[in-house]
C-alpha cells in the first residue's frame, strides 16, 4: 500500500480521478465544498472541481454566493469527493485564494455559450420570484448580447491550497486504509491513520 503513494498525493489523487471517470455514471470530479462564515459557522454544498494540479484544486462560482462571501471573511475551505463505485473518498483541507483572472476568463469562455448566460444572470444564492423571472433575464440577456458573452465580474476561481490530502479506502469488516498526507515545507509527510 505504501508504494501506491510514492508519486506523492497530487498524482495519485489525479491517477484515481481518472479511474473515476471510468467507473462513476456522473461528475467524477463533484466534491462537497466546506465553507465557514467568520464566526465558524459551517455551510456544505457539492461544486465540480474543474482543475487539480500540483498549486492546488480549483473550482468557479459567483464571488457574491453564499460560499464566495464566506471565502471572502475566511479564506480557508474542505472539499470531500466520494467515489462510490470504487469504494473510495478523498478529503483536501486548505487556504483558499482566487485564480488568476486571466486563467478565470479561458475557463468561463470554455463554456457553452447558455452556461455563461446562466452565471451572468444569476444572482446565486439570492431570492428569486419565480422561475419565469429567471427565463426572462435568461432571455433579455442573450439578446443583449448575440456576441461574445462578457465574463461578469463576479464569477471568479477559487484554489484550494492544501495542507492535508487524506486518501480513504473501503476494507473488510471496518479495516478501511486511512493515508494522510500532510503539507512540510515543499514536501508531504506521510501518515497511516486508525480507520
């Protein structure tokens, strides 16, 4: 088990998302999202986390969500993904910055033209009269724009820079295999927990 995690915890977490994209019918790459408000009051809500590389795990959103105003007051953040086909979980922990916005832009113009639509309409996490009001704005919006769709200044990418990775896989009789990773410096320690 050791050796399955000598290339480090960002290659194996990228070695076993690509073996959930085998296995999972939809959005292996969904975790939920922990956040807090200043005073510690926790909030969870699945995202798609689109980017994981050795800077850390990025998702985007509305900076003016519940979850953008709760980064904004305490930048730190949880993500769990559960691969239940593969009988497996990984939990990240760390602080929170926001991507460049360069790289934000690429990303949002990655996206069909009616999901940019989508996040320049919505006011996340708001009051919303009724879905009809929704398709309106939908609606006024595109024709506003038949070109380029502008990338509102509110939606924004976040990274998560972790401090720990902890792999979790499912054993006989509750034997489960817990591997934390911890951030040392430039490396990673190391550690078998108790399941």
């Amino acid at each position: 088990m050791a050796n399955d995690f000598a290339s480090g915890p960002i290659e194996r977490f990228l070695q076993w998302l690509q073996e959930a994209e085998g296995s999972e019918p939809n959005d292996p790459n969904a975790a939920a999202l922990a956040t807090a408000t200043a005073d510690g009051v926790p909030s969870v809500r699945m995202v798609l986390v689109k980017r994981v590389d050795e800077r850390g795990f990025c998702f985007f959103t509305n900076a003016e969500s519940e979850k953008g105003t709760q980064l904004a007051e305490n930048p730190r953040a949880a993500l769990c993904f559960h691969w239940k086909t593969l009988r497996r979980q990984v939990r990240v922990a760390g602080a929170v910055t926001e991507v460049e916005g360069g790289e934000v832009d690429a990303y949002f113009h990655s996206r069909s033209r009616k999901s940019q639509i989508g996040a320049a309409v919505s006011a996340q996490s708001r009051p919303l009269g009724s879905r009809q009001e929704l398709v309106d704005k939908v609606a006024a919006f595109a024709a506003l724009h038949p070109g380029e769709i502008p990338r509102p200044a509110f939606w924004r990418g976040y990274r998560i820079r972790p401090q720990r990775i902890e792999f979790w896989i499912d054993g006989p009789d509750r034997l489960h295999d817990r591997i934390l990773f911890t951030r040392s410096g430039d490396g990673w320690t190391q550690t078998r927990l108790f399941p």
